[in-house]
C-alpha cells in the first residue's frame, strides 16, 4: 500500500502557482490593522470539548460590556473574540484571568499578521498572595525576589506597604505549561529554611504536579 502511494504521488504534477508567492506589491502600509487592536485571540485550557454557545454566554456575563462583543470559533479549543469598546478591553485583560466552567481561560492580544491559531498561549497572568513571609523580608525588593521564582512580575500591590491590607500581593506572568509553584524556599537571618506559600487568585482547575 505504501509503495502504491508513493508511486502515486511521484506520478502528481506540480502546479507552477505553488511556486509562487502572494505579496504586498503596490499596497500602502497605513498602520491600519483592521480591528485587530481590539481583538484578542482565546483558549479553553482544557483538552475536553467545550459548548461554544455556553461560554459566550457566560463570558459575555462575567464581562458586562458596555457594547456588543462578537465571538468566533476556532479549532482546538480557541476562539477570537472582537471587544468594540477600549474600556471593556482594558478590563478584561486586567481583571483575568477568567475560567468558564472551573477550566482557565487563556486570552491574549492578536499580534499584527499573527495566525491565532498559531499563538503562543502559554502564559497568563496571575495575582498571587505570598504567605509565611518572614517578617524581615517584607519589602517590595523581597516580593519581587520571590515572586519573580514564578515568572515576570508584572506588579506589587501597595496597599500592604500602606497599611491598607493584611495580604503580600503581586502581579506574576506564569508559563502554565509547567506544574504551579507552591512555595518558595527563603533564609531568614538564623539560616533557617522557611517556606513562602503561595496562594493563587481566581485560580480554575488546575493540577499543581502536572498539566
């Protein structure tokens, strides 16, 4: 079977228009992306099926937009989704990250000529709370240190330093390919070991050994 194949495929004329290549000729670069500005490229982290229908609706809700946003259906578990309104766009990228049906919802901005469905989805963006901090290591220096153990710190919450909250928060860019962390390893000043337990934020399902 497999040598009739490769019979057959050697018998396959080529057509010249693969060869050749689609560009820009003649057309003016204006810095107009269509929309895409607007447009964020999503996926249900999940290997599952998912109801289309049913999670628009249910994003749709967790959002409140002020204007229509419109959803397409993409292939493996992804998706476009077109937000009209700059104010709503900025709250849904900065109040994530978001789950439908306890499965986290990747979201990220479409790059300009970017294929959605080729995408890097790894990363999300989480508020984690850093808990057991020795005493003497809580500045913001020492929450970026442990924090960035994680991933990029995107951000460390004043209002613990401004006596305004009992929790040591940051901002972390987390791959979600890899297992969560679930603490840090920290010397206090007797070299002694303490662990910094972490605590995440509006976290789905998610398995902290493996994914």
């Amino acid at each position: 079977m497999a040598g009739e194949l490769s019979e057959l495929m050697r018998r396959v004329c080529v057509n010249e228009a693969e060869d050749e290549v689609v560009g820009y000729e003649g057309e003016i670069d204006n810095g107009s992306n269509n929309g895409f500005d607007k447009t964020l490229v999503g996926r249900i982290h999940s290997d599952r099926p998912y109801n289309f229908q049913r999670m628009k609706k249910a994003l749709s809700a967790a959002w409140r937009p002020r204007r229509p946003i419109t959803f397409k259906e993409l292939d493996s578990n992804m998706f476009l989704v077109h937000i009209d309104h700059y104010v709503d766009l900025k709250r849904v990228l900065e109040d994530g990250p978001w789950s439908f049906e306890r499965n986290l919802v990747v979201l990220k901005p479409i790059e300009k000529d970017e294929q959605p469905t080729e995408s890097d989805m790894s990363k999300v963006s989480f508020w984690i709370c850093l808990l057991n901090m020795p005493l003497i290591r809580r500045n913001k220096t020492w929450v970026r240190r442990i924090a960035g153990k994680l991933g990029e710190v995107m951000d460390v919450d004043d209002t613990y330093f401004e006596n305004r909250s009992k929790h040591i928060r940051a901002k972390v860019m987390i791959n979600i390919l890899n297992p969560l962390c679930r603490f840090v390893n920290v010397m206090n000043l007797q070299n002694e070991k303490i662990r910094v337990y972490i605590q995440y934020e509006k976290l789905p399902n998610y398995c902290y050994w493996c994914v």
